[in-house]
C-alpha cells in the first residue's frame, strides 16, 4: 500500500557531490535531459536522484563563495521546517546539507524522499472529478486556517502538497516564509539570490516577490490565491467548486474573476523576470566569463530556459 514518507532519506557526502557535479553540468549545458527532473518551481528545481532510479528529492540554493553564507541559508531552512513541525504543519521529512565543490565554493541542498506520483495532491486534481465537498480542498482550507499565520506562513498552492485522501502534507520548504512582527521578511535575501536577475530588474523582482509572500500571511488572500494557482496548472475547472468550499472560511464570497485576473497578472509578470535572468546569464556568461549556477524555469509550461 502507497503511503507518504515519514522518515528522513539518506543522502550522505559522496551521493551529494556526485548530484551536484550532474547538476552543475546540466546547467552549464542547459540541458537536463540526463536528469530525473520531478518539478518546476520559480526558486527550486526538483531533482531526483539517483536518475535511473530516485529514491531521494534534492533541491538546490544558490552557489555561495563563503561556506558561512551557504550554511547560513540552509539553517534558515531547517528552522522553518522545525517551527512548522512544532505548530503541528506535517512537512515531509527533510535534512539540509552543504556540499563543497571542486572549484572552491558551496551551495546548499535540501533532501526529501521521494514522494509516489499518486499520493500527489495534482495527481488528485487530475484524475478526480471537482466538487466542493471534496476532502482534498477541504484539507487545503483546514490546512490553511491552522497554519497561515502573519510570521509564520506556508506556499499554500495544492502542487506543493502530498495528499494520500486523507493527510495533507507539505513538500516545498526552500523559501521560508518567515516575517518579524514588524511585518518585514525574516529571511536574509543574500547578493547572490539578487544576482539572478539583471540590476535593473532586481526592485521589480523583490517587489513582486514579497507581493506574493505578503498574501500568504492572511487565510482569505492565501485561499483566493489558491484558486488563482489552479489556473497556472490548467486545472481551471476545480476552481468554482474550491471557490465554493474556501466560502466556509471566507466573510465575503470569493470572487473567481478577480482570481482568473491574478492568474493573468502572474502569467505576464513571471515569464517577464525569466527572460530577465536569461538575460542576465547571457551577460554573465558571454560578456564577463563567470558562471551563472542556477536553473531558469518556466513554471508554466513546466521547463527549463
């Protein structure tokens, strides 16, 4: 019987610098066909590994010149995980690790186990038929309610999620969604995050960036914006009956046009900061000679660019 993970996966020193190596190359080469490639998110890509036969979900940083930065960041992962464990959030079991490279600079990983492509929530919204009383959008709202919170939040969109009908469980982690109680973001956004994107770019892409994280510290802005989010994965066709069971929550109606206008919103904002970073690699790159170590994504059309 399929069940959803609850012990940590091994991933020791010699499997990580392996992967990274594989990885590295992938992106040199923008090609990550040689690679088990099990989702595309804006920050992370979701690498199984090993690729013949994955038996653990990696999830890469940035590339850090200073070993301190690099453990700075995972720590501040690890401590969301925790903080979201000791509210009662189940979160797949996940170990943060900092891997050296050959060239003298680190980045971080986080390991997860890998998940059966049936226990994922998408898989639910793909093979059910919607309706409002379904267990799934019930789970999403509940875990809504309990866990988004103004300092202490969660990416609520459904693909982030493993669902075995009846547990609700989160997989993605890699951005934590922390604030202080001065409503600013308790997580330090270090040069080299900003360095994925062109100088000009960066004030828009921050703002957009803590746009999307502001709306995940209320319950009715986090729950519109999950209905927002089933129209970037072409499931559109949950969204009345999500709209409809999220109402039990809501004081006011929620209004699926201004849903479908945020979903538009995003699919011009987003490609929009990806050519901005596949600018900014060709610069770096063909122009100054340095590498740029990071996957550019459509999260979209689900694929690397």
């Amino acid at each position: 019987m399929l069940a959803i993970p609850s012990e940590p996966v091994e991933a020791d020193e010699l499997t990580l610098v392996a992967a990274e190596r594989a990885i590295a190359d992938a992106i040199d080469r923008r090609d990550a066909s040689d690679l088990t490639v099990l989702g595309f998110g804006e920050i992370a890509v979701a690498i199984g590994w090993p690729t013949e036969s994955p038996t653990v979900v990696l999830k890469r940083t940035v590339v850090y010149p200073d070993r301190a930065d690099c453990e700075r960041h995972m720590s501040a992962v690890a401590d969301y995980v925790d903080r979201l464990i000791e509210r009662g959030a189940p979160v797949i079991p996940t170990t943060v690790h900092v891997v050296a490279r050959g060239d003298g600079r680190y980045v971080g990983y986080a390991a997860q186990p890998v998940v059966p492509q049936a226990l994922l929530a998408e898989t639910a919204l793909e093979t059910d038929e919607p309706r409002a009383d379904h267990p799934l959008l019930t789970a999403v709202r509940e875990y809504t309610v309990e866990h988004v919170r103004p300092e202490l939040s969660v990416d609520m969109q459904i693909p982030n999620f493993a669902w075995d009908g009846e547990r609700l469980v989160l997989l993605d982690i890699t951005s934590p969604i922390v604030f202080t109680g001065d409503g600013e973001l308790d997580f330090v956004l270090t040069p080299e995050i900003f360095a994925l994107v062109p100088a000009p770019m960066r004030r828009f892409a921050l703002r957009e960036a803590m746009r999307i994280l502001h709306i995940y510290r209320s319950v009715p802005e986090t729950l519109s914006f999950v209905v927002s989010l089933l129209y970037r994965i072409d499931q559109q066709r949950w969204a009345p009956a999500a709209a409809q069971n999220f109402a039990a929550e809501l004081t006011e109606p929620l209004d699926l046009d201004a849903a479908e206008a945020e979903h538009r919103r995003l699919v011009k904002v987003l490609p929009l900061i990806a050519r901005s970073s596949m600018a900014e690699r060709w610069w770096s790159t063909k122009v100054r000679r340095r590498p740029y170590d990071f996957f550019i994504t459509d999260s979209f059309k689900g694929e690397l660019l």
